[in-house]
C-alpha cells in the first residue's frame, strides 16, 4: 500500500472511509510540513524523520496512535471525550464526532516535543 487512497479503499463502509479521508485531508492541510508514510500495514504521519501520528482501522472504530507518552499527556481529554484509550491508542468510535481541535493539539505536542529527536520512536 502506496497512498492513504489505497488504505481508504480497504474499509469497507463508504461513510466510514469518507470520515477518515476527511481526517487525513485535515492533516494535510494543517500540518503541510509532515511527510505521509505507510509502514507496519499502517498510515502514518512523520516529521524530521521522527514518528508524529498513525491510525488504523477497526469494524467498530478507528485508532490513532501518538506514542505513549502523548497518550499520557492527553488521556484525561480522551476519556471525557469519551474515547477509550490504551498505553498507545485511543479510538475513536465511527458514530463519534472527530474533535479537530484536540487532534490538532495531540499532533502539534508531539512535533513540539520530538523536535531534534534523532530516532524514529521516542
């Protein structure tokens, strides 16, 4: 898998792919300095060389995953936003509303905090 089309077009609910394309469309936009790469059968989103932001696809929801320690840092607003988070994802539900506003401060944190990082991981 190439693109973010090619991932796309392996969800199966039109609605579903829609309200992902539309995220992915956002990054883009917003963050235009990131670098999209597709690695371990999953999109991700990177800067300087180091791992910002991935996602994954699930039938009831789909999983961004910021690394660790951005889940720790935003956990309590994932848990009031109603997402259920584990030490490395949070999901968010297919029916949910997407808060641009929280996933535009998870990404900027972990550019941000990863500035100069010299590895792909923290």
């Amino acid at each position: 898998m190439d693109t973010l089309n090619d991932f796309l077009e392996k969800i199966d609910s039109e609605a579903n792919r829609d309200k992902l394309k539309k995220v992915f469309d956002w990054i883009i936009q917003t963050f235009p300095n990131l670098e999209y790469k597709f690695g371990w059968n999953q999109p991700m989103f990177i800067n300087e060389g180091t791992f910002i932001i991935a996602f994954s696809v699930a039938k009831k929801h789909f999983s961004i995953a910021p690394e660790k320690v951005a889940i720790d840092k935003f956990k309590k607003e994932f848990i009031e936003a109603g997402h259920e988070t584990t030490d490395s994802i949070f999901r968010i539900k297919w029916d949910d509303e997407v808060d641009f506003d929280l996933l535009k401060k998870l990404i900027e944190f972990n550019i941000t905090d990863k500035q100069g990082h010299p590895k792909f991981w923290r």
